[in-house]
C-alpha cells in the first residue's frame, strides 16, 4: 500500500501545477503510466524517421532534401531526449528498446502507413507533425518535469516541421494538374489516420482517467482532436485542396467544424498489427540495431581498454 | 580551354563530390548502430549537401547559361558527372563508411584549408565554411576507426578490410588535368600534388594508432575526371533525380 502522508504531498504539488521532479516521491502507477507514454512518444519520433527517410535521396530539390534531413535529424534528436526523459524513471535505453522489439512498447500507429509519394511528405510533415503538435503543446504542462522540458524543447521544432509540410503542399496544390493530384491524393490517404492519432473517443479511452488527475495528461482526445480539425480545415481551404470527408461542416452555434465517422475497425486492426507496415518498420529497427551490435560491441571494448590504461598509468 | 570554362569544371568537381558523399551518407538515416550515430551521419550528409548547393550554385553562375544549381544536380547524365569514384561506392557495413569517411574527410581538410586563402572570392568563403564541417567530419571518422581497430577482433578484421578495399579508389582523389593547372596558375586552388603528404600523414597516424596497416600503393582506379564512372552512379542518378526528370514542368 502507497504511503498516504506521500500520496497526499504528491497529488498537492500536482493540484498547485507545480512539477514532479525524478527524485521526487511518485506512486508506482504514475511511474509505469510515465514511461510507457514516453517510451510511447520517443519510439515514435525514431520509427517516424522512416516514412520520411524514405524520400530523402528522392527529395525533388537540393533545398527540399536539405530540409527534410534537417528534419529527420531533429526526430532523432527528439527521440533521443525523450530515452533520456525516460531514463530518469529508472529503466535503461537497451531496456526501452527490447521492448520496442518484442512489441511490449507500442509507437504511433500512423507510422504503419507508406510514404507513397513525394506529396506524403508534405502530408506527413503538416497532418501528422500538426496533430502531433497540437498534442504536445497540451504536455507542455504535464506534471513531470523532464516530460515537459521535452516538450517545450520540441514543440519549437515541431511548428518548423508542421510548416514546411505545408509549404510542399502549397507548392504541389498550385503546380501542375499532376502535383495538385499528387497532393489531393495524400490528403485522402493521410486525413483519417491523422484523426486517429489522437486515439479513441473519450466514452472508449482506457488510459485517461488517472492520466487526468495526475496531470500526465492535460485535455482529452476529444477536445484535441477538435482543436486539430478547425485549425486544418482552414488551412487546406487556403491551398485550395478537399478534405475527403462529405460529412464535414460548420456548426455555428458550437463554433467548431463537425465531421463524419472515424473507422475504428481500421485504427483497431493497424494498432493490433495489421497496419500496411507494422512489421516492416519493426523490422528495419531490428536489422538496424543488429547490424550494429559488433559496432556496440567494439566501441565497449574500446572504451574498456582505455580505461584500463588511465589505471595502469 | 578558357579560365571560365576551367573554374565552371572546378567548381562541379568539387560540387559533384560533395554531393554523391552526402547522398550515400544520406543512406544511413534510420540505419545507424547507435541513435547517436544515425545522427552524425544524418549531420555530415546535410553538411556535404549543404555544401554542394553553394558550389552548384556558383557553378551555374560561372557558367552563365541560365541553368540553375537544381539544374545541375538533378539534370546532367552519368557522363557530366565529375565526382569521384570513392564517393559513388556503396555504404557497406558501418566499417567501410568510416574508412572511406576517414580518406576523404582527411583528404578535404587539405584541399579545403588552401581554398579557403584561394584568390576566388566565393570559392573561399565555401571553403571556410567547409573548413569547420570538415574537422567535425574528420575527428568522427577518426574516432570510430580507433574504436574499431582497436576495438574487438571482428572490428578491427573487418575495418582492416574496408581499408584494404577502398586503398585503390585513393590515388585518383589526387589527380590533376588541364583544369588544375589554370586553377593553380590563377591561385584559385591548390596544386594536387603538394596535398598528398600531408594526408598521407594524417591517414597513416590514424591507422597506426588503431593498430591497423596503411594497405600499400597497389594499381590504382581512375576515370571520374573523364566522366567515367562506377556502374553504381548510374543508379543514384537514377533514384536522385527522378522527380525532376519524371515532371519536367513541375516546380517543387
């Protein structure tokens, strides 16, 4: 049984929106929720590089390869401090990554889709960077402190990935009837599961409830979905492109667009494995990390014999 | 051949090295041994890339034909092409980038610490530039060929056969031609020749200290200041340019 005297200090510092901090006193259960939601979030900045890595030595001009590996390596460096988040909750990264490979540690279902085109670039970079960012500006005030230092550091550069997605679909919308098709095409494919992201219904969320209270999480999946749409909606309308939902309309009196059904049966299948590329993405890392293993290896025995010769001398 | 026309090779030369580097490197994203490694890798190929959009650029400005440095990069055949051949082969394992990471990283901290002080404006100020990318380059590569020469035994044999693999692809980053001796004569660049000691230097101090062998000078390839290439360029080409040459009246 936690300690109430403990309980009690833990939920008010969280009541007076102050931070909880690694050292700090935290029940098991916030502990466990943190790292499976970081660990979460730092696998999907790394699996996310895929979909885009795909196109960099495709990128259509010297200016768009520049900002997409800029953009790659800002996601790397973004998974990185978040291990690093993670590892103040005392687990390791090795151990983050084993349960990345045995499927224990999940990371965000829309990175199961393919980068078809060079136009799925600029979807991914302004659907789901955008979504994500409207996620992420809310866990700038999450409870723990090094979460939300994360948060804050990457959200700065989320808004220049959001906005150069944008800019490829801008360019694409107003080019040749080819590129605009292109970039229709994406938004077709890459609308709904951008809506996905935000996961389930609030009436079917299984992790929110305790999320709430203990403010790991700062507004449902509901009102951030919400958010994302009204913002997006107007967005394409500048570009001239549709957004493939015939459902779509402005409700007045709420103030906010309403739109058709998400399919739930798709993000239930794509979750549960059976996305396009679950087990590709998941493959790659794997080979990836394997491949590596006589490097790792070498770099320890390295740094081993060298430290063995600052004793000897 | 006219000043002009020498400088427009030139500048390609060292665009067109720049440029095949960076996108080999480019490869590597999400393929790293270490997080850490993906982005190093990730960082050179922007650098080298970076750097070869600025030299493209001047080139296309030498030039004065109205191309422009896309133009250049994604809309001349294998032919035109003028990098050199250890640039176009492929990543192999982790090893084999590091050795040839090492050799032409060493070889452009020679080539680029004289043009920074070349008489050509634009040509030294990329050079300076480069100058700073290059020692960050120089000091990875060397690090990593320490760890894996002196690292494990599967390390070191496996880092000691890329070296003895890449060795005869070397010569070739040194050769001069009728380009180089307006270059020199005009003090835009260095003479090749008096770059070889000093890399040689560096390489062999690196490879010592890892416990691994300088491979000895054996034949050595050539071909890339005659636009004769690898197979392997062809396939970059290939992949690098396809946007471009499949919509030819697209504006990205």
């Amino acid at each position: 049984m936690e300690n109430v005297n403990h309980l009690e200090k833990f939920q008010a510092v969280i009541d007076a929106d102050s931070k909880i901090e690694p050292k700090d006193w935290m029940p098991e259960d916030y502990r466990k929720h943190l790292i499976r939601q970081i660990s979460q979030h730092a696998h999907s900045e790394v699996i996310g590089m895929q979909p885009e890595g795909n196109w960099i030595t495709r990128a259509p001009s010297l200016r768009a390869k520049l900002i997409l590996l800029a953009k790659i390596q800002d996601e790397a460096g973004h998974g990185l401090y978040l291990y690093s988040a993670c590892e103040t909750l005392g687990i390791s990264r090795e151990e983050l990554i084993e349960q990345l490979h045995t499927g224990k540690a999940k990371y965000s279902s829309i990175f199961n889709y393919p980068a078809v085109t060079w136009a799925d670039i600029g979807a991914i970079g302004w659907l789901v960077d955008g979504a994500a960012i409207v996620n992420q500006i809310s866990l700038q005030r999450t409870s723990y402190g090094p979460y939300s230092r994360a948060m804050i550091r990457i959200c700065k550069e989320e808004s220049f990935h959001q906005r150069q997605g944008y800019e490829i679909m801008g360019k694409l919308a107003l080019g040749t009837p080819e590129q605009k098709e292109m970039a229709q095409d994406a938004l077709n494919r890459w609308w709904w599961p951008s809506l996905m992201m935000f996961g389930p219904h609030d009436t079917d969320s299984p992790h929110s409830g305790k999320a709430m209270t203990w403010r790991i999480k700062r507004e449902s999946n509901d009102v951030l979905r919400q958010r994302f749409i009204d913002k997006t909606v107007q967005q394409t309308e500048v570009i001239g492109l549709k957004i493939p939902d015939d459902k779509l309309k402005w409700n007045e009196t709420k103030g906010v667009y309403e739109h058709g059904e998400i399919d739930w049966e798709e993000f239930n299948q794509v979750i549960n494995g059976n996305g396009p590329l679950n087990k590709i993405r998941l493959a790659n890392h794997i080979s990836a990390h394997e491949n590596g293993a006589w490097v790792r290896e070498a770099a320890n025995a390295y740094a081993a014999k060298q430290k063995k010769e600052v004793l000897v001398a | 051949m006219t000043k002009q026309e020498a400088l427009f090779n030139y500048t390609l030369r060292l665009g067109d090295n720049a440029l095949i580097l960076g996108h080999r490197l480019s490869e590597w994203s999400s393929k790293g041994p270490l997080l850490e490694e993906d982005i190093a890798m990730t960082n050179m190929a922007l650098d080298l890339i970076g750097r070869a959009d600025a030299l493209l650029r001047y080139a296309s400005q030498v030039e004065a034909k109205g191309r422009t440095e896309d133009d250049l990069a994604y809309k001349r055949g294998e032919r035109q092409f003028l990098c050199n051949l250890i640039m176009q082969l492929p990543n192999g394992d982790f090893g084999f980038t590091i050795a040839r990471q090492l050799i032409v990283s060493a070889f452009d901290l020679c080539l680029y610490e004289e043009l920074a002080q070349s008489k050509d404006e634009t040509i030294a100020g990329i050079a300076a530039k480069a100058v700073k990318e290059v020692k960050y380059h120089l000091k990875f590569s060397t690090d990593w060929t320490l760890r894996l020469g002196d690292g494990t035994e599967e390390s070191h044999n496996r880092i000691q056969k890329s070296f003895d693999d890449i060795w005869m692809f070397t010569a070739e980053l040194f050769e001069t031609n009728e380009v180089d001796a307006i270059m020199v004569k005009e003090g835009i660049a260095p003479d090749y020749n008096n770059l070889k000691a000093r890399w040689k230097k560096i390489i062999t101090e690196v490879l010592l200290e890892a416990t691994l062998k300088v491979p000895a000078d054996a034949y050595m390839q050539t071909g890339s200041r005659k636009g004769v290439h690898t197979e392997y360029l062809g396939y970059i080409l290939a992949e690098l340019q396809y946007l471009p040459r499949a919509y030819p009246d697209a504006k990205w």
